[in-house]
C-alpha cells in the first residue's frame, strides 16, 4: 500500500513538474533575478517585512505554477478547437498610462455584441478548464467583489485612481506581470531599481523568447474568444507594450491601433502619485524613500513617449486612430463613433443613448484625488506631437457632427 501511494505520489509530481516545462510562463530570467534582489539587494528603503512579504508573493506564485501549468497543458486535449477561433481587426489601446485608456477600453468592452476583452482574472489564470471551473463554482461572481488594491487607507486612493475588482476588463500587461514576471509593473511588487534591466528588456530578448511570449498572448486570446463565443472583435488596452509594437504589428497585421495623447503635465502628475500609491499597495514600501524611484519613472515615461510617436507615425491611416485626451472625456459619444466607423461598424440607438448617458455622468464627475503640478521639460516634443493630434481629433469630431 505504501508503495502503491509513493508511486502515485512520484507520477502526480512527473506530471506536474512536466506541465511546467510544457508551458511558456514564467521567464525564468526573471523569476530567479527577482529571487536575487530580494536575497542580495541592500536598498535600504525595502526592510524585512517587505521581503517577507515578496518572499511568500513567489512562493505562492510558484506552488500555483504547476497546478496553473497542468491546466493550461490539458486545454490542448479536453477543449482543441479554442485555436480555430480567428482574431479579426483586433484593437489595441496603446499610450501613456493616465490618459483615459482604461475609460476607453472599457467603453468599448462593454458594447459585449461586438467587442470582447479579458478580465484580470483570466489574465491570472489563463485556462479554459480554470475558467470554466470558477464560472462553474461561482467563483467569479465573488471575486467582482474583491478590490486588485486590498483593503487599506493607501488602496482606496488607489481604487480612486485606478478602479480594479478582479473580475473588471484589464488590459494584456497583466499576462506578461502575474504570469510571466516581465513586465515593467513588476516593479512596484519588488521595488529594487536595480532589477528594471531585467524586466524592461523585451527587445533585447532572444526572437525565440520575443516569439513564444506573444504566441502565448495569443492563445490567451483565443482561449477567452472561445469561452465567449461569438463573432466578436478583441479591444485591448497595454501601456507598457511598446517594446512589442513591432512584432504585434507583423502578428496582427489588420489591427487598429488607438493612441491617446495629454499634455505632460497633467499625465505624469497624476502617474507618479499612481505609481507610488500601487508600490505602496503591493509591496508595503514608500517608495517616495529611495532616490531613484522617480527619476527611473521619468526616464521610462519619455523613452515611451517617443517610442509611441515612432510608431504611430510609421502605421498608414486606415491603421490608426489618434484621440485627445480633452476631446475623448468631453466628446465620448463621437469619438467612440470614430472608432466604429474606422472598423466599418454602426453604433446602434441603444448604444448611442448609453454613449450619451455616458458624457453627462463623465462631465459630472469628480475625479475625487489631487496631484501635484509639477512641469516636465524633457517632455516638451510629446507635447507639440499632443497639440497636433488635438487639431487632427477636432478635425475629426467636426466631421462626424457634419454627417450626422
């Protein structure tokens, strides 16, 4: 009988630690840089409890892993047919962060008869079978009402912020933070400035790497269309996806991609407080205590910036929507409409009504946090590219009212 449990035990962990090789995530440079930092890194401002508590975050990460693996393994089996599923005219959101991405990606994703997006707990756990065991239990349900940002006096400001249940539209960033471990954000669970190089580096990895990361998005994709069901289009939002725009572009050649500028001031203001408050929310540490924390913030800002200007200048018209912060939060019913019309869709009576109910509560609305007013000069070239995509969004806004 022993012997029959002991044999039962070594196949269960054959299988387990099988499944783990068999799947794409994590990076492994990653996963063990992480450990380094944590172990070797003498910045002061991370104590003890913080790395306790990083410590049992990777713990937890990596007991789930084989279990997670397991499943994403027997999707191929029990559920095949998940990778027919075609990805037509995908949209992605790509800008700098505090520029109403989220507010539009999830005012496309609720129109749910032609749009489709991924919650951040399938970006979590991004399994069919995993799926259809948590609609199965009820599990989602209740997990809609468990806040991303915890419970503390520090997450309310952040909730204020960044509104996040763990069943809300997130954007693809979450794939490659929780399940991969790269991705700029991992920064603020372990906030070692150090460990930026190791996380920041898509297109210094290998082509190999490159490629299996965004096949892995892709299947995710697939796997979350085909839990749908449905002739529907993914809308996807990503602000740290710009080392990947290129090879999305090549995987994804009939994409819409949609830019949203705002002036420095305003955007970068109000990230850094964001920035600081999800560090603090995540791993217990003020970050506003170590001397590279906001110039490494800065220095990652512009080089997104002008990624972002690169690209959208290199894409032809019919691949892209420029938007105007200002214009898109106080014109929402038409510059939705414009992105409609670029898909060659028509927004339906109910849908304008609910656009329209939209712009009242949004012209309502109180943002509900202040930030500071801080002027940023290396930003100066994002802000003329700014005040020319305003005119282009004006122009276009005019044209809608034209026709309508």
């Amino acid at each position: 009988m022993l012997l029959f449990i002991y044999m039962a035990l070594v196949i269960v962990f054959t299988i387990l630690l099988g499944a783990v090789f068999l799947t794409p995530f994590p990076h492994w440079p990653a996963y063990f840089s992480i450990w380094g930092h944590i172990l070797f890194d003498p910045e002061p401002s991370v104590g003890f409890e913080a790395r306790k508590k990083q410590v049992f975050y990777l713990l937890n990460y990596t007991l789930k892993l084989p279990f997670i693996a397991l499943c994403w393994c027997l999707d191929e089996l029990l559920f095949p047919q998940y990778s027919h599923q075609i990805l037509r005219t995908p949209v992605f959101i790509v800008a700098q962060p505090r520029s109403a991405t989220t507010f539009l990606h999830r005012t496309l994703a609720a129109d749910e008869k032609t749009f489709f997006s991924i919650r951040l707990l399938e970006w979590r756990y991004p399994s069919i079978l995993l799926q259809k065991i948590f609609q199965a239990t009820g599990f989602l349900d209740r997990m809609s009402q468990v806040n991303y940002w915890g419970n503390s006096n520090q997450a309310e400001l952040t909730e204020k912020m960044h509104y996040s249940y763990l069943n809300d539209y997130e954007d693809d960033g979450f794939l490659f933070e929780e399940c991969f471990l790269h991705q700029f954000y991992v920064i603020n669970r372990f906030p070692y400035p150090k460990l930026l190089e190791s996380l920041n580096n898509f297109s210094k990895l290998s082509p190999k790497t490159q490629e299996r990361m965004l096949q892995t998005q892709y299947k995710v994709i697939q796997k979350v269309l085909y839990l749908r069901g449905g002739d529907l289009i993914y809308v996807s939002k990503d602000n740290e996806c710009l080392h990947r725009l290129e090879m999305m572009k090549s995987l994804y050649p009939d994409a819409l991609f949609i830019t949203i500028t705002r002036e420095s001031e305003k955007f970068m203001n109000s990230y850094i407080t964001l920035i600081c408050q999800s560090a603090y929310c995540k791993s217990g540490v003020d970050v506003t205590n170590i001397p590279d924390w906001v110039p490494m913030q800065r220095t990652v800002r512009a080089e997104a910036a002008n990624q972002t200007i690169q690209f959208f200048d290199s894409l032809p018209q019919e691949q892209k929507l420029c938007f105007s912060f200002n214009r898109l939060t106080q014109n929402i019913k038409n510059s939705v409409e414009l992105v409609y019309r670029k898909l060659n869709l028509s927004l339906t009576p109910e849908q304008l009504q609910y656009l329209e109910n939209l712009d009242r509560r949004q012209n309502l609305r109180d943002a509900g946090y202040e930030t500071d007013s801080e002027q940023f000069q290396e930003f100066e070239f994002f802000d003329r590219f700014a005040a020319e995509v305003d005119k282009n969004h004006e122009a276009l806004l005019k044209s809608i009212n034209l026709i309508n």
